[in-house]
C-alpha cells in the first residue's frame, strides 16, 4: 500500500454544501474542465456550439436534491469551492440562463445544460460526470470523464494523479503511524506537521494560520445556523432546529444533559448551515461537516478547560485529518460507495480523534477513541429522503457528535492495552461492509428511510 501524501487541506475543503462529491467535486470539474477546455486548438474551440454536463450513477439518482446542477453551472461560470460566495447557491437558484466565453464564442449555459442520466450505469465511479463540447450539430468536440470519488476529491479519466513530495514519514495505516511515534518519540501531531510541511512547501507558521482558517470557517457554519430559523430549501419543507436546541441549552445552566445539548444543537447548526447550500468545511464530506465543527465549538466555547490553547486546538484539528485520511486511504468516505459509515461514521471518528489530542492523550487513546466511535457507525446506510441532504442526515451528525464524545471518554478510561480492535481493523470492515452493502443503500435515494418516508 502506497504511503498517505493527502494534505490536511484537501481533506478539510471549504465550499458550499450540501454535499462534496455532489456539489464541491462537480463544481470543481466544471471549473477545471472549462479552464482546460480554453487551451484547446482555435480550429476545434471555433465550431463549439454547446456544453453539455452529464451525470450517472448517484449524481443522477440524488443530484437534483444535492444541488448538482446549481454547482456545475456555478463551476461553469468560474466559480471554484473555496472562494465562491457563501450563498452561491442561493444566487444560482435564481439563475435562468447565461453564457460562457470559450475563445472568444459565447457559449449560452442553463439547466438544460446538465442531463441526469438514470439509464446508463457507470463502470467505473457510482459518482460519474461526463463533460462535452459540441458543435451546431450536436456532435461531440471534445469530451472528458471525471468521478467524484468523496470529500470533493475529482479524479480524471486516464490521468494519473500528480506526482507527491516525498515526505519525511511514511505510513499507510494507522499501526505504522503508531510504530513512526514509538521510534521517533514525536507526537501524532509533529509527525502530521513535518509530513505537512513538505507536501505544501509551507512553513509551520503559514500552516498554522491555515488550520486557524479552517477553524474560523467551522465556527461560522455553527454560529450562522443558530441564528437561523424557518424551512430549509427543497420540497420536504423540514424546520431548522438548531436554534430552538440552543436556547433550551441557554435556559437550564443546572441540567445535566447541557453538554449532549451543546453537541445537538451545534451539530444541527453547522448540518442546516451545510443543508442551506452554504459554506462549511469538509470533514471528511459535506454530509458529515456538523459533526467536528460541533465538537471544536462546544470544547472552545461552551465548555472551555484550563489548560487548552489555541495551539492545542489547531493539533486536535491534525489528529482528527489523519483519522480522516486514513478511511479514505484505506476505505472511502464516499456515501455512493460504503454508505453513510465513511461520512457520518468517519466524522464521529475524527471528531473522537479531536477529543483524544485536545485533552493532551498519547497516541493510543486517540486511535481507540476514533475506533470506537467508527465501529459503532459500522453498517450505517446511505438514505436521504428524496435525495436531499437533510433527513437523516441532520439528526444523523448530532448523534455522530455526541457519539464521537461518548467514544473518548470510553477511550480514555481504558487500561492501556485492554482495546482489542485497532483502528485500521474498524477501517477494514468499513470497507468490506460497504462493498457488500446493496446499491440502494449508497445515496440513490432507493432505500432505507428514502423508501419508506414519503413527505
Ligand atoms: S445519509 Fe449520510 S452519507 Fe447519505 S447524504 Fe446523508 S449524511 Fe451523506
């Protein structure tokens, strides 16, 4: 198995939600595809006279509920995840139609732009886009094929990914991440930070500041979606909750539940931020980018402990990026390809990996928190209710929230040595049990709740 060279930042990609691989991957495609496309030769880029954005597999069956066509045409116009208005989507939805400069040419886009493509099944990425430039006639110019593999990670057909950096640490699983801290006497953090450095080129400081960014962006997603009331766009008609939650939270400093509260109702902020097509970070998807945000809000924030400093919360953030690298290394933390377990399942994950370091534990109690909180997301289906992103999912990032706490305290109450299921175990049956797992039950829309609720 080849040695983990994934930057931190490409896990935690800021964007619009509310989905990675089916807004922040297919926005990006079409960005890349057009800024390609203009380096076509003049003779080809003179006979295009359309566009054209086809989706298969999962980006058909729930594109339409996670804002698929919103994102490309946004990607067509130029726009790329990390730096696009908070409410692209918003402005998208009030988008008729425009055009595209190709070479000169104006290329008129829309909604007829983008084909669901129900029929045909994708041999290659249950997440497939195609992307074509045709001419008067409608034949095809120029075409390229991307899959939007999870986490808004693009793949292209026939093209290799880039060549890495060499990094200062190899390991491809968790045991030899353990063994490289044994040997070296570093901390999980230090090892992430040097491999870091050499992959970006970026100082430890410039890096720093990055993890302070992501961070910021988190804490917005939660700060906005409490503050927010009403119906989440799409016809299911479900009300934000997240600010009810909150002020319950308020209103008892003396109940005994108000730190489970805490999570709940940061989880949903962030969750309903995610499901109103607006910015948050990925971790490690969009679909599971309440569940970390609610843990670093309610640690810094709600419930702040003498004795954590900004630094120690910007190591947590590393822990909680090798968790997620490693299921996606090892697995995938694609709902179209092992169900809901890679995203909710592997954000509780991270999240229990944050708990483990913030609170200063070794290494071992952070992979056993962030095994803990996996295995008991194992199986977990992928089922949107008519393929938007909000039931189950918004209930479903709290509970990875409160999970993820409940993890690291079982974790850090273990006699060391007593944990009997390593991380890269609860990874490998991840992966196994996605593989096995039906179709319907990885973000078709076909099964499970998405069958059986009719709103
Ligand atoms: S059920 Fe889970 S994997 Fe599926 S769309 Fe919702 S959050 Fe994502």
């Amino acid at each position: 198995m080849s040695p983990i060279s994934t930057s931190v930042f490409e896990l935690f990609k800021i964007g619009p939600g509310p989905s990675s691989s089916h807004t922040i991957g297919p926005m990006l495609a079409a960005h890349d595809f057009l800024e390609d496309a203009r380096s076509l030769p003049p003779d080809l880029l003179a006979r295009v006279a359309s566009l054209e954005v086809r989706l298969y597999g999962s980006l058909a069956a729930t594109g339409r509920g996670h804002g698929t066509v919103r994102a490309v045409l946004a990607g067509l116009l130029g726009h790329r995840p990390e730096t696009c208005p908070p409410d692209i989507l918003d402005a998208m939805s009030r988008f008729d139609s425009g055009a595209v400069s190709l070479d000169g040419r104006q290329i008129v886009i829309s909604e007829d732009t983008v084909v669901f493509d129900y029929l045909t099944v994708p041999d290659h990425h249950p997440n497939t886009i195609r992307l074509r430039l045709k001419d008067d006639s409608g034949a095809v110019l120029h075409e390229r094929e991307a899959y939007s593999v999870g986490g808004g990670f693009i793949e292209w057909q026939g093209q290799a990914p880039p060549e890495r950096p060499e990094v200062p640490h190899h390991y491809s699983n968790m045991t030899e991440l353990l063994e490289i801290i044994a040997k070296t006497g570093l901390s999980l953090p230090e090892v992430l930070m040097a491999n870091e450095m050499a992959l970006t080129g970026l100082s430890r400081q410039d890096i720093a500041g990055k993890l302070e960014h992501v961070m910021r962006v988190m804490e917005d997603a939660v700060e906005r979606g409490l503050e927010e009331e009403g119906p989440l766009p799409g016809p299911l008609g479900l009300h934000r909750k997240a600010k009810a939650l909150f002020e319950r939270y308020r209103q008892d400093p003396q109940m005994q539940d108000r730190p489970i509260l805490a999570l709940c109702a940061c989880a949903f902020a962030a969750s309903e931020e995610n499901a109103a097509g607006h910015t948050i970070v990925t971790a490690p998807t969009a679909g599971g980018s309440g569940v970390l945000p609610a843990v670093l809000y309610v640690t810094k924030n709600l419930r702040p402990t003498a004795g954590v400093f900004r630094k120690d919360l910007r190591e947590a953030l590393l822990a909680a990026a090798v968790v997620g690298m490693l299921a996606k290394h090892n697995a995938s933390v694609s709902g179209a390809e092992v169900g809901c377990q890679g995203e909710v399942g592997v954000a509780s994950a991270m999240a229990a990996a944050f708990l483990g370091q913030v609170y200063g534990n070794p290494a071992h109690v952070i992979e056993n928190a962030a095994e803990t909180a996996l295995e008991h997301h194992l199986g977990l289906t992928c089922d949107p209710v008519q393929g938007y992103v909000q039931i189950p999912c918004i209930e479903r990032n709290a509970m990875g929230a409160v999970k993820a706490f409940a993890a690291y305290q079982i974790a850090a109450a273990e006699v060391p040595g007593h944990h009997m299921v390593g991380l890269d175990q609860a990874i490998k049956a991840m992966a196994e049990t996605g593989r096995d797992m039906c179709a319907k039950y990885k973000e078709t829309a076909q099964g499970g709740l998405a069958a059986s609720v009719r709103c």
